[in-house]
C-alpha cells in the first residue's frame, strides 16, 4: 500500500465504515497485493482531567520549551477506534504513556473493593511475566522446528535415507555398524541420488547426477520459498531487523508481526536456507520471535490496547529471537537493547532477559543438533593466545571494516538499482537466477557446496586427533607424510594447500553472491554469510600465522613464546575473531556482539582479541560511513526513524525548518467554536494532514491544542450515528462550555474529549539540535512552534528527516517512505 506522505496522511469522508468493519489487526492478503486492516476494538477510556485537574507538569529546556502536560477529558461513552492509529503512521508515545498510567492509576484504586477487583489485579500485574513466558516458549520451540527441517532438506539436495526418509545424512549413519573412522559419513543406508537413479556411486555420470540433482532441489526451494512469499506474506521476505527496528520506534507496518507473515516465514525460512543460498537464518528468526510476541500480546488487554506497551513486549520478543539463533542468551538482551530496542527500561530488560532464558531452554530440551549444546559450531580451545597474536587480529578487525563498508555501499546500490529499475518488477525471476548462478558455482566446491554452518563449525575447530577435515591434514615429524593428530606445530601438508587454494575461491564466491542475496525476496538473514566470510578469512590468516611460526620459530616474534614442538597457533580461533570482525563490520554491533561470539563458541579466555577485532572494525568501518547495514536499509525504505547514535550538529533554528514556509499557504488550524460540521468535513477533504492545531480565533492565533484528523473523522461519524440532531450546520466546539446560539440553530457537537490540550511546543529561536533531541527522547510525531503564545507553525518527524537529508546534500524526497 503506497503512501506519498507519512504524517500527511489520513482518511475521508464516509470513511468511518471500513474502519469499524475490520475483523482483526492482521493483514489481509491476496494474490495481487497487500490489503491493510486497521485495529477496531475499543480502547481503554479516554484519560480524565481539564486544566484543573489530573497531573500538571512543566518541561523547560534551552530553548525556552514549555508544555504542561493534561489528561485528556472523560466522554461519558468512550467513541470505538479514538487512540487508535492508520497503518504507516507513528504512534504518540506520550499519549500511550498516559493511558497506561491510568490504566494503572484506575486498577489500583480498585483492587481493594473485592477479591475479584484484587484477582483482576494480580492477573494485570503478572500479564508481562506470562506474555514474555509465552513468546520464549514459542520461539524456541519454532527455532528448534526450523534448526531441524532445514538440515534434513539441505541434506536432502544430496541424497536420502533408505530406512527412515526423516532422517538427516548424520542420523542415517548414527546406528551403522559399518561406517569407518576415515569415511564415517558414509553407510549403506544413505544413498546418493546417483545411487538411486543410475546405481554407481563413483565415476564421471555419477558426478553429473549428483551435481544436477543439487541444482534440481536447490531451485526448487527456492521457487517454492519465493512463490509463498509473494501470494502469502509479501512483509515475510528479508532479514525483517531493518523493520523491527523502525516498528519499535513508534511506526505503525500493519500485518508485519502477523501471524500470516508468522506462518509463511518459518516454512520459507527453511526452504531459503535449504536452497544453499549465500544467507541465514538467524537475523529472520529475531522476526520470527517478534511475530510471537505481537500475536500473544493480543491476549493481553494492557498490550492490545496500548502501542508503547506492546513494544515493551517486541523488545523481549527480539531477544528471545537472537537467543535461539545463536544459543546466547545473555548476546540477545544485549543485541536487543544495542541494536533494536528505541525504549528500553530497566523493567523490560528484567523480561527480555526471562524471555531469552526461557527460549534457551527450549531449545536446549529439543537438542536439534545432537551435540546437547544450544548451537552447532561451539568450539573448545586448548591453548592460550600470545601478545603477537594481537597483530593478526587487528588486521583481521581491518578486513572485517573494510569489508563491511564495501558490502554496505555495494548492496545498498544493488537494491536501489532493483527499485528503480524494471528488474525489481520480477522477485521471482530474481531468486531463480540468483539460485542457479549459486548452485552451479557452488557445487565443484566442497567449501561452498555445504551447509554454511556446517562451513563456519569446520572452520572454527582445532585440529585434534578426531578431526578428518583437508584443514587438518598436516605431515608427521617422523616420515614426513603422515596425517597426525597431535598438537604441536607442524608443517602443512598437500590437503592444506588444497584447501587454502578452495577456501579463497570460497572467500570470493561468498563476497560476490551474498552481495546480491540479501535483500532479495525470500527470509535471508545476513549473520551468517557475513560470520562465513570472516571465518574463511581468519583460517586462512590463522594457517599462514602457524606456518611461518613453525618455520621461523627463531624470529623476535616467536622466539619468546614458540618452542619447537610446541602448538601456539590456533587457526580456529583466528577463525572465530575474523567472524566476530566481519559481522560487526557489517552491522556495526561491539558489545552484544563479542558476548553473542564467546557464547557461540564458548571461548570465554579469547574475549580480549574479540574485542580488539570488532572496535577496529567498527572504527574502519566508521571512517567510511557511521551506519550500519540495517539503518542503510532503513533509510532506503524511507522509515521514519531517527536514530538514537546520529549526532545533530547544524546551527539552525526551529523557524527555519518548520511548516508553512514563506510563500506557502498558511497553516491549516481550527478554530474553537467558530466552524461548522461542513466547514470542518470541508478542511478534512481539502487537505491531507494527519492532525490541526486548534486556536482561539483567526485575530489572535492563541494555541488552544491539537487535534489528529482519524479522531476528528471517527467522532463526527459516531455522532452522527449516536446523536440526533447533528447536521452539516451544526456548530462545532472545542470548550468545556457550548457557545450562546440562537434558539433555532441545530445541536452543536462538542469535540473537546478528542483534543489533546498539552501539545509540546517550542518557539522559533530554540535550536534544532534541542528539537531533534526532544524528538528522539520522547517520541513525538508533531511539536507545535509559537511566538509570544501565537501559533507560527508546526514540526513534524518527517520536516526533521526531510531536513536532515537536506544538511547531508542528499534529496529529500527520495529518501521519504513510497
């Protein structure tokens, strides 16, 4: 649904209908396109107060800002959709904070009447508790689903099980007598399907079977993932993080947490990473969870009916989700209050941190990969890392900048070129090209032909005397052939050359292909392709490091910590550092992110070069651009979001960026008690903002409050219905009091319950740096600018996006949400 201006936008007349006939808040979908529903239940009463009474209070900063705020007046009948919002607009934080808290002041007053009133509550009190409960149950429990589909399918592309088809290649062999140590993934029960189809299992047809075979099921997949998204659930494709992010900041993408969107993206999402795609699934399981937690916070009036509070429970909800993606719990309360989370108090990091331990355990009790730990890849080190180690780190910390800038510019072009081009016009067109291209050039390769997790496990382990991996094949010190298993440093054999040469290829097919995967129209997470790149990178440094330790064990370097013999180079943990600097390269993360990687692999004694890798990304990346991947992807979209970490450092005022300009038409304002019905439908029909400011009177241009446009439409409406009496000349006012009319005049309309009487002002000499500051703080949509009490004009969020593109010399118009 394409909407030209964000908070320029609303409903016209006879538009009350298809409001009220809204069956849910979820989206409704068709074949063609997105048909938006609005929420309809009725809200929590409208919060009591005048100027009198309720809670005053006066805010004052340097740029002489006032605003003292009032509780909303009581209508003797609450009217049904008023405090609600239209889908793409942003919510009025304020607002929501008040009816909470009379909710709250309400519940609490009662409680004492009966047992009842006291059960009611405890219930409300506990609601947070049980819905949080509820979200990390469900996480990990579909986490463990997709953990477990996706590695029986992705198998599936190479062969099957013979006597039990549900079984993965690993789970096939686990009760074979006759698997051998050398061989132990091949049994007679799994059969290739050159096998099956032709009954050789070597030689050149055999090869061609089995490389057809993979090219068949990895489209098939993806065809199959891309046709569900596109008639399902358009809103299931991509990471989904750039729109949580955006939606925890107060904007309103109706259907996006639904449980359609639920649905389609956990089987797509195993489909998309089964295809052999360069993505993940980690990034769209945190949307996944989100989904979770919007769906059961419906079951709960204090979250249904309240925008703020149910983005209490999204915070939760996307910890939980980075928990079960990466078996960290503590990583995701971190990840959700660093990277996602806009408001975050100390009470919802208390629930997001029962959120994520409840998935963990979850998905702990369902073990989806056999090895009774919460993720694949957790690795044990033996030895400790030297002070020189510091060196390759922070050069690995490099690759991981310079490769996130690069990525960042690159697909950020990539995606501005499929909106504007025709080839954006064929999402299916595009995942089966980019699927083949993938499968085709992955499969000579056994680096990219295997499961991407797969790879980074490989890639992260220490050779030890277990290990059958190329990666591992080293010369003995006694014949200068054989494959050892012991622990010391040694030299690299044939099958380490082999492999260096395979990863390389693997390191640029990775870099190129994951460039124009993600962002295409199927779940792709990006942690970990961005994970696996690093992680080729680091093994890579980490094999050359050991090496030129072993023959120049004499140097300055080595000398002090490298006895002949002795290991002292891990090339698994120079794996795990260039992951961790890749994908904070990328995403521009630290802390959550080095917690995430030491809980990953449990390498707690490594956190010092974690830490060194991903600041001096973070600092390279930052050189070349301070945002990372999401917020690149946010302002393509055109969300409205004003990020927290963005520094304001231009000189002007609030009069130069407000609305009307000079030579603009006048503001479009109400007066209190001078309009009729007609008059005021009139200026509804004739203009498409969101909300007017209501003035005394045109001579004195006093601000009296602000009124949202849905409200004034929904009111009117509802009296018209419920009222008698009420016709096109009937005086409409905004007093407590009517006006004296004549005798024969028809009944007038009182609208002063939908008015907000405390609008956040400034004057037009406070500074924009305060403006964007108070916007930032309290998530506002609008703030009125006066001048001696006489209205000037107004902000919104969009004027402050507008012109802060305009101070970056970029086109405004062209980062606005379309």
């Amino acid at each position: 649904m394409e909407s030209e201006q964000l908070f320029n936008r609303g409903y016209y007349r006879n538009s009350y209908n298809s409001i009220t006939s809204a069956s849910s808040d979820e989206e409704l979908l068709d074949g063609a396109g997105v048909i938006m529903d609005f929420h309809t239940t009725e809200d929590d009463n409208l919060l009591d107060g005048d100027a009198s009474s309720g809670t005053n209070y006066t805010m004052t900063n340097g740029g002489n800002i006032s605003s003292s705020t009032h509780l909303l007046d009581l209508l003797d009948e609450p009217i049904p959709g008023v405090g609600t919002y239209d889908d793409f607009h942003t919510i009025d934080w304020v607002r929501e904070k008040c009816k909470d808290r009379e909710r709250h002041r309400k519940i609490t007053s009662k409680k004492k009447e009966s047992a009842w009133e006291f059960t009611k509550s405890l219930y409300d009190a506990w609601s947070g508790w049980l819905v949080v409960t509820l979200t990390g149950l469900a996480s990990g429990a579909l986490a463990g689903l997709i953990d477990i589909a996706a590695d029986w399918m992705n198998d599936l592309k190479e062969g099957v099980c013979l006597s039990a088809l549900w079984f993965n290649h690993e789970q096939c062999c686990w009760g074979s007598n006759e698997t051998t140590f050398e061989e132990r993934d091949k049994c007679p029960q799994w059969k290739t399907w050159a096998e099956l189809i032709l009954g050789q299992a070597e030689g050149p047809g055999s090869y061609i079977m089995n490389y057809i075979m993979y090219i068949y099921w990895a489209l098939a997949f993806a065809f199959l993932a891309v046709c569900l998204v596109k008639v399902f659930a358009p809103y299931a494709c991509g990471s989904g993080i750039p729109e949580i992010k955006t939606i925890l900041s107060g904007f309103i993408i109706r259907g996006y947490l639904g449980k359609w969107t639920l649905m389609i993206k956990t089987i797509t999402l195993v489909l998309a990473v089964a295809s052999g795609l360069s993505l993940g699934k980690e990034g769209p399981l945190v949307h996944v969870a989100c989904c979770c937690g919007n769906i059961f916070s419906y079951l709960f009036p204090k979250y249904s009916k309240n925008e703020a509070k149910k983005r209490e429970v999204l915070s939760a909800a996307s910890a939980a989700g980075v928990s079960v993606a990466f078996g960290a719990p503590i990583g995701g309360v971190l990840f959700s209050l660093e990277e996602v989370s806009y408001y975050f108090p100390l009470k919802t990091l208390w629930r997001s941190f029962f959120a994520a331990l409840v998935a963990a355990f979850v998905l702990r009790s369902i073990n989806p990969f056999g090895n009774s730990r919460l993720v694949l890849f957790y690795v044990e080190y033996h030895t400790p890392w030297y002070m020189f180690e510091l060196f390759p780190f922070i050069l690995l910390g490099v690759f991981g900048g310079l490769w996130g800038a690069f990525f960042i510019r690159a697909n950020i072009a990539w995606c501005r070129r499929r909106k504007s081009t025709r080839f954006g016009k064929y999402p299916v067109l595009e995942v089966i090209i980019v699927a083949a291209i993938t499968a085709i050039v992955a499969f000579p390769n056994p680096y990219t032909r295997q499961n991407t997790s797969e790879l980074i496990k490989e890639l992260f382990t220490d050779c030890g005397p277990l290990e059958s991996s190329q990666l591992c094949q080293y010369h003995s010190g006694m014949n200068g052939s054989q494959v050892v298993g012991d622990l010391s440093d040694r030299p690299a054999g044939p099958g380490v050359y082999s492999a260096m040469w395979q990863l390389s290829l693997a390191l640029i097919f990775k870099i190129i292909m994951t460039i124009f995967t993600f962002g295409i129209k199927v779940p792709s997470g990006l942690f970990i392709p961005s994970m696996a790149i690093g992680a080729i990178a680091g093994r890579i440094v980490g094999i050359a490091v050991e090496q030129l330790a072993y023959y120049h064990h004499d140097w300055f370097l080595f000398k002090e910590w490298c006895e002949v013999g002795a290991d002292c180079i891990t090339p698994g943990l120079y794996a795990m550092v260039g992951a961790a600097a890749c994908l904070g390269g990328v995403t521009r993360m630290t802390v959550s992110l080095v917690v995430i990687v030491f809980e990953l692999t449990g390498g707690l004694e490594y956190i010092v070069p974690l830490m060194a890798a991903v600041m001096t990304s973070k600092w390279v990346g930052d050189a070349f651009g301070r945002e990372g991947i999401y917020e690149a992807h946010i302002r393509l979209n055109g969300y409205p979001f004003l990020d927290a970490k963005e520094e304001f450092t231009h000189t002007t005022l609030a009069s130069e960026v407000m609305r009307p300009r000079r030579n603009s038409p006048p503001l479009a304002v109400l007066t209190q008690d001078d309009l009729t019905v007609e008059d005021l439908e009139s200026i509804i029909n004739e203009t498409s903002f969101n909300g007017f400011p209501v003035i005394v009177s045109k001579e004195s241009q006093r601000l009296v409050g602000f009124a949202l446009r849905r409200d004034i439409i929904i009111a009117i409406e509802n009296a018209r219905r419920k009222q008698e009496g009420i016709m096109r000349t009937s005086r409409v006012y905004f007093t407590q009091h009517a006006p004296s009319l004549p005798a024969d005049s028809p009944r007038p309309l009182k609208l002063r319950s939908i008015l907000d009487m405390s609008p956040f002002t400034v004057t037009d000499h406070t500074p924009m740096e305060i403006v964007v500051d108070i916007f930032r703080k309290l998530g506002l949509r609008q703030c009125l600018v006066t001048h001696n009490g006489r209205l000037l004009g107004i902000i919104t969020k969009k004027d402050i996006l507008r012109h802060m593109a305009q101070m970056a010399n970029l086109d405004p118009e062209s980062i606005m949400f379309n």
